[in-house]
C-alpha cells in the first residue's frame, strides 16, 4: 500500500478535530512534509470560512524539548475560530483530550522579516499579554512524532488572550513569574524565561523559521511564545493564568 498523500493526512487530522475523534499516530513522514500537511489543513479550514490570524510557537521550553528528544521549536498556525474571549466558557464535549496551558503573546504591528534579534522581535509589536493555549492532539494518547504533532498543527485548538495588553518595551519580558490554577487552585508555576530564554527569542525565532521557507510574520499577526509550564488536563470550572505585570486571563469550560 502506498503512503498515504498530503492532501490525504491532511484530511485525515481535519476529520478527526471536527468530530473529536482520535486517530493513529502518521508513520514516515519527514519535517518538510509535515510542514505541508499543516498548511494544507489550514487551507481546508480556509475554504471552510475560517481565516489565519497568526502563529503558536511549540516546544520552545527545555522542559518540553527534552520530553520530545529534539532541540529545535516547532510552529503553528492560529485562525480565527480558535480565539475564545477571556472569561469565556467552553464545551469540552467535541473535544478529544485537552489541556491547557499559560503562555504569552505577542501583538504583530508590522512585518517581521528575515532572521531578527530580539530588540528587532519586540520593536515589531504593538503589545504582549498574558495567554491560555488549549492544545487538543488529534492522535490518541497525545502520542506523536515530531513530524506528526507538526502535521496536526502542533496540536493547536484554541487561543485566549488577556485583556491588558502592555508594550514590550515597559517591562523585562524575560523574567515575569507565570502560574496556572484551576478552580482557584494553583497547579503549575514557572517563569517566562523557561520560554526559550525569553519569549521575544521565540518570536525572533518564529521569523527564522518562516523566512527560512520564504515567508514572514505578517502586520496584525498573534503569536504565541510557548508554554512557559508543563500543560495540565482541562477540568471543568475555571483555569486561569497570571503573568506578573501582564495581569490575568481565564477560561470555563463545562462538561
Ligand atoms: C505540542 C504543542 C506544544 C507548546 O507551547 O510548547 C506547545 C504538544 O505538546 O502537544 O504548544
Ligand atoms: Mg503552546
């Protein structure tokens, strides 16, 4: 039997978001091929009436590389239906397995091209806040490849984003305390320069890779620096983070 084509994984992982089902981990697949995987999956939820309105970055943390056995970052697309309001509520019905975990994101102002330092990443923002990402693998188990879990979006599933949104520029990024509580308990901690040192190098990261494909980190972009804690289940009730200086973001989910 033939390996299965792009087109034909990228339907596969597509399906298996839609309907909340799990599916086998993809066997033989190199990174460029994944990378090929996930955009054509964004071009499906594209023709679905979905629309790109930014990047996540994945496994920026030590702690989650060395999970995976691998040294570099991973990148996913955001689109719009993936954004959830903060202090929003939910469903985890429709869902296969989800967790959540506290990040930081960056407000995109202009085009951010080439292989930038961090003063050229940040000095592209607008502004930084305080996220949620609910990562929801498609494969059963959260069980994956590197090249896999770049093929299913870097089990992306949905975005939320605080309310005060600060400028890069007034506050240290690098060193901001981080916890995450659930039903106001708190379940993990940690400091933003657990992502990748520090999340604006995440960023500057982020352009690296597109440029490297010949793309860039387009004006109005969001993005997502990584987790900056290990991602716990998502309960039901509330989980919420707080970035200090960056203030609080939550999210309910009910069953
Ligand atoms: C891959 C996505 C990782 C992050 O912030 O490191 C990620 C996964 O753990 O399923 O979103
Ligand atoms: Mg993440």
């Amino acid at each position: 039997m033939s390996a299965p084509s792009i087109a034909e994984q990228a339907r596969r992982l597509e399906t298996a978001r839609a309907q909340g089902q799990a599916v086998e981990c993809v066997a033989d697949l190199d990174l460029a091929a994944a990378y090929r995987v996930q955009d054509e999956g964004i071009r499906l939820r594209e023709g679905a009436g979905d629309k790109p309105v930014g990047y996540k970055m994945g496994l920026t943390s030590k702690a989650k590389m060395k999970q995976m056995g691998v040294d570099t970052p991973i990148m996913g697309r955001l689109t719009a239906s993936m954004r959830v309001a903060s202090g929003s509520t939910i469903r985890l019905q429709g869902l296969i397995h989800p967790r959540v975990e506290p990040e930081i994101a960056f407000l995109v102002k202009r085009d951010l091209r080439g292989r930038p330092s961090l003063e050229e990443a940040l000095a592209a923002c607008s502004g930084a806040c305080a996220a949620l990402e609910l990562i929801d693998s498609r494969y059963r188990d959260f069980k994956f490849t590197l090249p896999a879990v770049v093929a299913d979006n870097c089990s992306s599933c949905a975005f939320v984003l605080g309310p005060d949104v600060r400028r890069p520029g007034d506050l240290d990024l690098g060193r901001l305390p981080i916890t995450l509580s659930v039903n106001g308990k708190t379940v993990e901690s940690g400091l933003s320069e657990a992502i990748y040192g520090h999340p604006g190098l995440a960023l500057a990261e982020l352009a690296a890779m597109l440029d490297a494909r010949g793309l860039w980190v387009e004006a109005g972009s969001v993005v997502l620096a990584g987790a900056a804690t290990a991602a716990v289940r998502l309960e039901a009730g509330e989980t919420r983070a707080r970035v200090a200086g960056l203030g609080e973001v939550s999210v309910r989910a009910t069953p």
